[in-house]
C-alpha cells in the first residue's frame, strides 16, 4: 500500500468511529437520529419542490418559444392592446388617452 492510501484509511476510520459515536450515544444519540432523519427529509421535500419549480418554468418556457413560433407578432399586438385596456380601465378615473389603432378606427367607422 502507498503511505497515502493508508493515510486517507486511516483518517476515513477514525472519522467512521467518531460518526458511530455521535450518533450511538446512549443519552442524546436517539435525538441525533431523529434530527438527521427530519434533515434528510426536509432535504428530499425541498429538492421536490425545486424539481417541481424547475420543470413548470421549462414547460412554460417551451410553451412560450412554441407560440411565438407560431405568432411571432402577437407582442406588437398585447402591447397595442394592454395600453387601450389601461385607458378604458382608467377612463372613470381620470381622463383617458387612446392611442388610434386601425381596430378603432374600423369600430368608429
């Protein structure tokens, strides 16, 4: 055997017996146990959750890059219209300015 090889046996023995030590305790081992098994399964539940976040946002981004595939001009359009929104929201509140939009201009006519 190399001297590195013994030393790194060595080291993960004593680090294997100080473990078995802390959590075969007699007085608060039972405790540790528990903590840790809670830890892992706060782990696992988080990393669950994370997963979960992780495989809408690329659903949702997959479902973006397809629609705008297939409609490349919608933007023009939600943004021409998100604004005529806004100021027929707004309309009681305070005076409206609406921007002409051939769509307006055909309503009026």
């Amino acid at each position: 055997m190399k001297k590195q090889t013994v030393t790194e046996s060595l080291v993960g023995a004593y680090g294997a017996g100080v473990l078995s030590m802390y959590f075969l305790d007699p007085q608060r081992g039972k405790r540790r146990r528990a903590e840790f098994r809670d830890a892992l399964t706060h782990s696992q539940c988080e990393l669950e959750k994370f997963a979960g976040r992780l495989g809408r946002d690329f659903e949702n981004r997959v479902e973006g890059a397809i629609a705008e595939t297939i409609n490349p001009h919608r933007d023009q359009w939600s943004t021409q219209f998100e604004s005529s929104r806004k100021a027929f929201l707004h309309a009681g509140t305070r005076r409206a300015v609406v921007r002409e939009s051939p769509l307006a201009n055909r309503v009026t006519s």
